[in-house]
C-alpha cells in the first residue's frame, strides 16, 4: 500500500470515483484489471493510481496468475489523470500546494513502481485512444494490442509538465530519438497503425474483432506458450539492474512533476483551464 505523507482528508477538493472505478478479476490464470470510469472517459483520480498499483503488486504475488492485462471499460483505454484533481490548486495557499504536491506525486511514483516491478507477462489491451499515461506506460509493459480506432498523445507540454512512466528514458531507446520527440516533445496524436510502425505497440485490431482477437492471443499464450519460459526471458530483457534505473529515472520524473504542481505557473495554468 501507499504510504502517505499526509492523511488525504487533509488535502481539498480530491475528485474520488466510486471503489467500483478498477475492477480486478482472476480467471483462468489471467488477472484481469479494467478502468472503469467510463462516464470520464476512464481518468484516474489519485485513488486509482493507488488502486491500480495495488492490483500490479497482487498480481504479481499471486501464484496462481500467469498473465496479466490491463484495459478500459467503454470507448477510452484512458484519458490520463483526470484534471479535477488540480481544480482547488487556484484557492490554495502556498503552504497547502506544497504539502498536496508532497503527497500526489507520490501516488504517479507508486503506479509506476508496481509496473517496473511486475515479473509476470503484462498485456495491455488499449480499447480506445490512451492519452497521457495509457501511453506511457506502455513502455514498461510487455505486450500491447490496440483497436483501429486507437489514438495515442503525451500532452504534458501544453500543461507545462513533464512526462512519466519513464518515457523520457524509454521512448528515445524504444522508439529513436526522433519518433520520440514526436510524441513526448511536440506532443503529436499517433494513430494505432503509427503507433505499431513505431513499435510501441505489437499489434492493432478491427474494432469489432477487438475483444475476440485479444482472448484468442491470451488463450494461445496460456496454451501453447511456456509461461515459465516467458518470465525468464522477462527475467532477462528486465534484469534487476534495469529496473533499478527505471525505478530512478521514475523518482526524478515524479519529483520534477512534484515541483510542477507547487509551481505559480502551474496554479495560473489551471486556474486559467478551469475558468473556461
């Protein structure tokens, strides 16, 4: 769990969802995490951050899963953080911006964490567009399947931030410099068919053939595929000595956006946002 350096209910104006927002389900060796805040286009409320984390580590420590998928409910993968979260940034006091940038940068860190920790095979099954963090994340994840209709867009320069997940570090490797700079730099929309010729992703599907083409992937893998041989060359490409370099770049990533969100320009750029 989290460790938080404050308790929440000294913070203002967090926008929560229901305990219903990630759904988890183990079956047939496969846990299952959804988002499940469809009405927002699946943003993720810091409590989600939390609980996402949560349902990474579970999975990982549980003996009888052997893949893991994360995807959405609805028409988004993901829309990214929900921007209600930084609605009270405005009214407060400096003191009060400081301590919630102390503690919500925290909740980033945590996700990601959980994800470069993860030791079995994690699928994302990108069901819509993945914006903001339902695109980063993809680089520390092992294989990703997307619909047609699939966009994918890192805006974190129109708000003035940085990026997360490690992509300031995964995406020039992965991706070259330039294709990089593209996403993270300039903030540019890829389609699903870019985001494959890039090699973000692994593969794309017709809309209505989705779901099926993903559970016969899944099903394929679980019975034809050595899932022991698979977290050993997992073992392998993601050593100990990797994931102790994400997980740094991960801190300095999370503490630049800590300085982001206590920053003037910062509260001016939202206020701005949420005046219109």
């Amino acid at each position: 769990m989290l460790k938080r350096l404050l308790p929440l209910a000294n913070i203002p104006i967090i926008k929560r969802c229901s305990s219903d927002c990630i759904r988890n389900e183990v079956s047939n060796g496969v846990f299952r995490i959804q988002i499940n805040n469809d009405k927002r286009k699946n943003a993720l409320t810091w409590k989600m951050f939390e609980e996402i984390g949560n349902a990474l580590k579970e999975a990982n420590g549980n003996p009888n899963v052997k893949i893991t998928t994360f995807t959405g409910v609805g028409d988004y993968f993901t829309s990214g953080i929900d921007l209600a979260n930084f609605a009270g940034i405005p009214s407060m006091s400096e003191e009060e911006r400081i301590a919630f940038a102390d503690e919500h940068h925290l909740y980033i860190r945590y996700l990601f964490d959980a994800a470069i920790d993860h030791e079995k095979p994690l699928f994302v099954l990108a069901n819509g567009p993945a914006i903001g963090l339902g695109t980063t994340v993809l680089g520390l994840c092992d294989v990703v399947y997307a619909t047609q209709r699939a966009f994918f867009l890192t805006p974190f320069v129109t708000l003035g931030i940085n990026p997360e997940g490690c992509s300031s570090l995964i995406f020039p490797q992965m991706l070259g410099n330039s294709r990089s700079n593209r996403l993270l730099l300039l903030g540019e929309r890829i389609s699903a068919h870019e985001a494959k010729q890039f090699g973000l992703i692994t593969d794309v599907f017709e809309d209505e053939m989705f779901e099926k083409k993903c559970e016969e992937n899944i099903d394929h893998v679980l019975t034809k595929l050595n899932i022991e041989g698979m977290m050993k060359v997992k073992a392998l490409t993601f050593d100990e000595e990797k994931r102790k370099l994400l997980k740094e770049r991960n801190r300095i990533e999370c503490e630049m956006l800590r300085d982001s969100f206590m920053s003037e320009q910062f509260k001016h750029k939202i206020a701005k946002m949420f005046k219109n």
